[in-house]
C-alpha cells in the first residue's frame, strides 16, 4: 500500500473522526490523534500498536510504525476496521 498525500486528505483542526474510537467491550481503543498519528490499547495493554494515518472521505489507511498496513471505512459515524466494529466514545 502506498502513502498518499493528496489535496482531498482532511487537515488537522477539519477532520470529523479525531478521537477515541472503541470496541463494543472496550477491549479495542483506536484513539485518532490531530497530527495523523494514532495510538491503538489491547484490553490493558495501552499503546498497544502505534502509527499514522490517513482520511480520505469515509476511507481510513492505518500505517503502523512496525509496517503493519490496513484500513478501515466510516460508516454513520461507525468505523468498520479488520472485521472490528468501533464506536465514537462520547
């Protein structure tokens, strides 16, 4: 998967999806920071994964800093990731 910079990825202070995303039990906390970095805890694991990232529309593309790639979709403010449902913590 290749990085993309393009002019349709949102900037910092515009992106909707900022913030703590979690798993149903709250096992799984993607917590999308403002400076296209995020920081994902396993159950009591913090910072369990960590690297950056990009939004394109309602598509997200992870890059962890160990070269794991993936992606995810935003649908009705649900993110759909590796067969993984998250939901926007309030």
């Amino acid at each position: 998967m290749s990085v993309e910079r393009n002019s349709d990825k949102q900037t910092p202070g515009s992106l909707p999806y900022v913030g703590m995303w979690v798993t149903a039990d709250g096992y799984i906390r993607h917590n999308l920071l403002a400076n296209d970095r995020y920081d994902e805890a396993r159950g009591k694991r913090e910072s369990a994964y960590q690297g950056r990232y990009a939004v394109r529309g309602n598509h997200i593309d992870y890059w962890d800093d160990t070269g794991f790639t993936a992606e995810g979709t935003f649908i009705d403010d649900v993110l759909h990731h590796a067969g993984m449902i998250l939901y926007r913590q309030t």
